[in-house]
C-alpha cells in the first residue's frame, strides 16, 4: 500500500466518497479510510434521494465504492483513524 497522498479523507460513507469522486477526477491522489458504520445502518430502506427510492442504504454505498474506486488516483483501506497530524511539505 502506498503511504503518500495529497488527501485523506476520513469516513467513506456517502460524503466522504463524494469527496473523494470529486478529487479523484481532479487527478488527487486520495486515501479514503472508513471503519464500516454508517449512522443510517439502522434503516432497512432510503428514500427522498431521487434514482434510489426504497435502496437499501449500504446498496447505495456499495455502488458509489464501486464508481469512485475506478479511478486509480483513489484508494480505500477499511480501518478506524485514530490520530492525525500535519506534515508541513514544500512542493
Ligand atoms: C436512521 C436513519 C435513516 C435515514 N434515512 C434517510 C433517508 O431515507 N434518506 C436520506 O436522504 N437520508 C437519510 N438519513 C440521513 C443520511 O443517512 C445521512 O445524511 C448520511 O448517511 C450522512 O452521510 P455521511 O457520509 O456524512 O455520514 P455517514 O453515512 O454516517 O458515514 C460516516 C462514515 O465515517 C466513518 N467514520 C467515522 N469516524 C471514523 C474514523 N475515525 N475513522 C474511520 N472512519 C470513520 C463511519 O464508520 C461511517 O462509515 C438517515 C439517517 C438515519 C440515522
């Protein structure tokens, strides 16, 4: 696994994989480190979010993974950040 990028984000869910579409496609190289626990896991069904009415909600994140992680510049690692700190680098 690679240990350098310009982004980490953390949280993989709906809007950390947003994020990551977005930075992605801007040629970013991103980490996106998610432990697994969305707060809609309760809910069996989704909806008001048009296309995907009645989804189950980790359907839904299943396939926003799988879109987002077509693009090379991003990589996910399944896992629970646990400290950050900044690194001051000159380019
Ligand atoms: C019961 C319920 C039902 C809902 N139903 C609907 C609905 O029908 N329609 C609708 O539009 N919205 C609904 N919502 C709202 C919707 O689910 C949220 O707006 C949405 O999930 C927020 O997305 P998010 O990516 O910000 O956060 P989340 O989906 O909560 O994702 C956060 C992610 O970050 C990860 N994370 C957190 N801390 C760390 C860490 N330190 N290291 C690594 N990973 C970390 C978590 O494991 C999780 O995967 C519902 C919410 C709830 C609670």
């Amino acid at each position: 696994m690679e240990t350098e990028y310009e982004v980490i984000i953390i949280g993989g869910s709906y809007a950390g994989l947003s994020a990551a579409m977005a930075l992605g496609r801007s040629l970013r190289k991103t980490l996106i480190i998610d432990s697994g626990k969305p707060c809609n896991s309760p809910t069996p069904q989704s909806h008001n979010f048009i296309t995907h009415d009645g989804k189950a909600p980790a359907e839904i994140a299943n396939i926003a993974q799988e879109q987002v992680l077509k693009y090379p510049t991003v990589a996910f690692y399944n896992g629970l950040a646990t400290h950050a700190s900044s690194i001051t680098k000159r380019l």
